[in-house]
C-alpha cells in the first residue's frame, strides 16, 4: 500500500527522457565517471553504506559529475544552477518535470533535492557489456531514515547475481516475475523480442517504466501478485527475484512493516515452493525458468530432500543450488535492520519482533536458512526429468549464465544419447561411442612431496562456471587428458587398459561414470 510520503515515479514523455539520457552520458556519469570521481577508499565505504568519504570528494569537486552523485546518489542538496549545469538539456525545471528532484524555489540559488535515487548501472552478462541509469526509491543512504513499506528497491546483491545467473541466449518471450524498478527486464530485453514484466507494486511498475524509457525500451507490465497477470500464457524464459523473506505474522504484530519488495505475507517458505511447482505451467518447451530463494531447513530432514520434493511436484528438469546459510538469529537480525527497526532506536519493538521471529522457527523445527539459486527446465520433448541438489559455496568467477546454459545443453545431450529409440535408458554404452574435449578453463594441478616421482594429489580445477574442483585418480585423469577430440571414450578406454595392463571392463567401470559426471559438470563437453 503506498503511503503519503511516498513520492510518484518519475515519469515524462519520450523527448524529455531522451534529452536527460544525453544530459547524464555528456556529464561522465557512468559506473567509470563515479569510480574515478569516488576512488577506491570512498567508493568502497560507499559499498557499506557510509557516505561521508564520498561526500566530501564530491563537494569538493567542481564538475556535473559530482553535482550528480551529491544529489541522486548521496542525498546531498545542491543549487538549481549547478543542477542546470550538470543536465543543460532538461534544465533544474527540467529535472523537476520528470519527477526526479525538488526545488525549494526558483531562483538560481535556491536548494534542490532528489525525489528518487538515480544511478549509472554496468555490468557484463552472458549477452556482453550492458550500460544504464535506473531509478529507484532514496535508500537510508540518502535519507537516513528507515525504509517505507512501499519502498522500490534499486540494484542490490541479489538483483546482480540473477542477472549474471541468466541464461542470455535468444528468447523470443521473456517474463520477469517482481520486476521491482526493473533491472532484469533491461537485460533480458536484449535477447528477447517481447519482455512480460509483472509486480504486486504499482508504483515498482511506475519506476519500471521510467527505467526502460530510459535504457531506449519498453516492456510490457502487468499489475498482479506473482503469476496471475500471466494466466494461460507461457514463455522461453522466466527470471525472479521474488519476495522470498520468511517473515513470520508475530513480526508484523510487534511492529515490523510489511515491506512490499521483499515480504509477500506467505507461511514460511511457501512462496518459493509453489513458484517452483507452479511455474512449469507457463514454460514452453525448452523454456527455463530461473529465480533466487530461501528455503527451510527443519530438524530431523536433510534440506536437499525437502527441495527436491518441489522438483518432483514440478515435473521439471531441476537444479538446486544452495550458496549460504544463516541460523535462525542470524536470518531475524539482517531482516529487522533492513525493514527499520533497530535496538538503538526502538529496543522494545526490536526486541518483540526478534523474540516473534525465532518463536516462530523454534514452533516450526526450523534449524537453519538456506538461500540460493533454483533453476527449471522443461524439455523440448517428453522425458524423464533429472534434478540435482547441492551447496557450492566458494567463489565463482563471470557470469554464471554460459554456465548454466552448458550444464542444460549437456543434461540435454545425455538424455538423448543415454535413451534407445524406445526412449528407455540405454546405460554408458553409447558415451563410450562418443568424443570429447577437455573445456578451455580446466586446469589440472599436481602436487608432489620434494623428490618424489608421483604426485600424492592430482585435481581437475574448473576456472569459470561454479569454480569446483575435482580429484579424479589416475586413472580417470589420464582419460579426461587424452580427450582432445580424436578419440572415442570407448578407444581412450582401451589404450590405458593396454598400457596397464589391466582388463578394459575394469577401466570402462571407472572411467565411463567418472567421464559423464565432468561432463554434467562443465570439465568435458562433446566434441564438435
């Protein structure tokens, strides 16, 4: 529900926007015009919300850059003419038009302050290098105040890592679930012929809008909790970062807002279950479906099986992969500090909400929270699904989406090839027919005691994609070194069991499983 003080989105016709467009590329505000602006040392505090080192850089600078960042990044007022100075096209008046800023009068020196947050935005996904501006609500950055319910948040840590996460290929129809201001509509809609962008939130629509406009787009939104706007239709792809905070009522009750970004007023984690179960209805064949979330983890069952429950239900190709937990304290403490209360200045409230929060988990056998990644496949023919459920929680390099996309195309190319003509499982075999090659971002490493012939460790490290890392034996590390291309699976089995002498049974046994796991895993892939 919007509150009074909310202001509207910034909106303005087509010339308006396109003049503030050229306006903010001619003033250097870009992600590189900032960074050189800021440094590292204040661009980093920044980061962690502490504004000052970059205030004083920016009042300190005399350039539209830094009359910029003061004003829509740093809540700082500036004048209306240094504002006509840094946009010449659209003018303070102009800035005021679009919704963007205030004016405590006209005159040329007369205090101005932003309405929204705008910023530059770059980033490198799986479609290449991508430049914005997107608007969004004034942060505690800003404002130093607590966040309203009806809040539209900007680019956050989530938001980056489902856009890198997306697979970026060609997607004739693209929906993107939540929306909020709108940041993976902008990139999908560079692969996509047609962007479906839906939210609960009327006003996150209003910034959505703004934001495309901007970018030299459009998309088309829809006002709807989460999969009703799109009733009966179906797409290539689906993104969403919904509002998967586990937020119990008693939290409500003891003051916590609901905020509409985050919370969708659901038990427990039921959100993210029935969008899992639920989405396969709108997938075309071939479709993915891809979104960010938290799961329970209950006393007495291993989360992977509760998880994969929903992959079940989904009749999809699942992957599940969990990159954090956090306990029961931990999840209450990061979410009362993001929706405003905080000890300092409400203990009482504070303290009721934190006590509503793990009654509630504790009432419920929840250990722990998981949050991570959830990607679905529907085939482009009727098969038998596969699911995969894990936790990789070490560091990845790039953009995930490549990853992902090899990982469904090999999942893909298994099934066909591990099927006979009466789509029955026909084993191993048929990899032994087939050649492959090491990808390029493997790396064998081998680690070897002073002196010594033989080394006691040798591991496969996969440098892109989940960054794993395998150790394979002897064996199968000779194998995965000899797939260049030239070889079957099947002939590189039977030259090492000549070199050693050993049965070639024995050698397919070890080799032929261990060969499919990499593959599925991103270290092989099919030759061309």
């Amino acid at each position: 529900m919007t509150t009074p003080t909310s202001p509207a989105p910034p909106t303005g016709t087509a010339a308006q926007v396109a003049t503030l467009r050229a306006d903010l590329a001619a003033a250097g505000f870009t992600v590189d015009g900032v960074a050189a602006l800021l440094g590292d040392v204040a661009g980093a505090a920044l980061h962690r919300e502490q504004r000052v080192p970059a205030l004083r850089l920016a009042r300190a600078a005399d350039a539209p850059v830094a009359t910029l960042v003061r004003l829509f990044m740093l809540g700082d007022e500036v004048t209306a003419a240094d504002l006509a100075a840094a946009l010449p096209g659209s003018g303070a008046a102009g800035a005021q038009a679009l919704g963007l800023a205030a004016a405590a009068g006209a005159a040329p020196d007369d205090a101005v302050r932003a309405l929204v947050d705008l910023r530059p935005y770059g980033a490198t996904d799986a479609a290449g290098a991508a430049h914005w501006w997107v608007a969004s609500d004034l942060g505690e950055v800003e404002t130093g105040a607590p966040l309203t319910a009806d809040h539209v948040l900007g680019i956050g840590g989530a938001s980056l890592t489902l856009a890198q996460l997306t697979v970026r290929d060609a997607r004739p129809r693209v929906l993107d679930l939540g929306t909020g201001c709108g940041v993976q509509a902008l990139h999908a809609a560079r692969h996509s012929e047609h962007v479906v962008a839906t939210d609960v939130s009327a006003r996150a629509l209003g910034f959505a809008a703004f934001n495309a406009a901007l970018a030299g787009t459009a998309f088309d939104l829809r006002r709807g909790s989460l999969l009703e706007p799109v009733a009966a239709e179906v797409f290539d792809l689906v993104v969403s970062n919904p509002p998967f905070v586990i937020t119990p009522a008693a939290a409500y009750d003891a003051g916590l807002p609901l905020m509409e970004y985050r919370d969708a007023g659901r038990g427990g984690d039921l959100l993210v279950r029935d969008l899992v179960t639920g989405v396969g209805a709108h997938l075309a064949p071939g479709g993915v479906a891809q979104l960010l979330g938290n799961w329970e983890h209950h006393a007495g069952q291993a989360w992977q099986e509760r998880v994969s429950g929903w992959l079940e239900a989904s009749g999809l190709d699942g992957w599940v992969v969990q990159r954090e937990v956090q306990d029961p304290a931990e999840y209450a403490e990061l979410w009362l500090r993001d929706g405003g209360l905080r000890p300092e200045l409400d203990r009482d409230a504070y303290e009721a909400a934190y006590a509503a929060w793990l009654g509630d988990f504790e009432a419920r056998g929840v250990a722990g929270i998981g949050f991570g990644y959830v990607v679905l496949h529907r085939p482009a023919a009727p098969r038998a699904p596969w699911h995969r459920v894990e936790e990789v929680t070490g560091p990845v390099q790039g953009p995930l989406g490549p990853h992902v996309a090899e990982v469904l195309a090999a999942r893909a190319w298994l099934a066909d090839l591990e099927a006979d003509g009466a789509g029955r499982p026909a084993g191993l075999a048929a990899l032994a027919q087939r050649r492959l090659v090491v990808a390029p971002d493997v790396t064998e490493e081998r680690y070897l005691a002073p002196g010594a012939a033989d080394p006691q460790v040798l591991q496969l490290r996969q440098g892109g994609g989940l960054g794993r890392v395998v150790r394979p034996g002897t064996v199968v590390a000779g194998a995965v070194g000899a797939c260049d291309g030239e070889l079957t699976l099947g002939q590189i089995v039977a030259g090492l069991a000549a070199l050693l002498e050993v049965p070639a049974d024995a050698v397919a046994a070890e080799v032929l499983p261990a060969a499919r796991e990499l593959l599925l895993d991103g270290f092989l892939r099919p030759a061309p």
